[in-house]
C-alpha cells in the first residue's frame, strides 16, 4: 500500500474535466474504460480503508466507560494525512490514463465477438 501512497504524491487532489475520447482509446468503448476505471478504484478505497482502520485501532481505548475523551496527536495526523489523499477515482484514472492497470475480459466476453 505505500507504493500507492508514493504515487500520488504530486497527483492533484481537485476533480478536473476529462477527455472522454482519451478515456475510450485503450478499449474503444467509454462504458468499458468507466467499469475499468470504477473497480479499480473500489480496491483502492478498500485497501485504503483497511490500512487506516489498521493503523486507528492502535489508539483504541478499550475501557467499557466514556470517562474523558482525550486527543492523541499521532491519530490526529494519520486521519489527517488520509483525508488529504486524493479520491480513490481520481487515482485510478490516472493509473488507467498512464497505462498502470491491467484488465482482461472474461471466456463469455470473447465468444460473443
């Protein structure tokens, strides 16, 4: 996952207008670059929210009452540095756009062309 986090250090986090006929050029088919698109970014989002979750449960309490809340600094930044990450979208469109993603189609996709 840190290779990830490496990545997409200088990637802009803001949302920017794509060119639709650049997305399509690889399968020739923008629906498909989309699906592409879209299932690899739900394994980012699930490998990113497992590795925060991971690093969070470290800072749990495990005391049955709520007596004082405290802040822990280290927490603080960790969520900090994830929220500050770009949308697992946005990076899969770029490692699609780049050429990082490898997709292939099922035996039933073939037989029908």
């Amino acid at each position: 996952m840190s290779d990830i986090k490496n990545k997409v250090q200088g990637l802009d986090p803001n949302v920017r207008a794509r060119d639709v006929h650049a997305l399509a050029a690889t399968t020739g088919n923008i629906y498909e670059a989309l699906a592409i698109i879209s299932k690899r970014a739900r394994q980012l989002a699930v490998d990113l929210k497992h590795e925060l979750n991971t690093k969070l449960e470290e800072f749990a309490v495990q005391s049955d009452t709520i007596e004082e809340i405290t802040e822990n600094k280290e927490q603080i930044e960790i969520s900090k540095f994830y929220e500050r990450l770009p949308n697992p979208v946005i990076i899969a469109t770029k490692e699609y756009l780049e050429g990082d993603l490898y997709y292939r189609y099922n035996e039933e996709k073939k037989l029908e062309e």
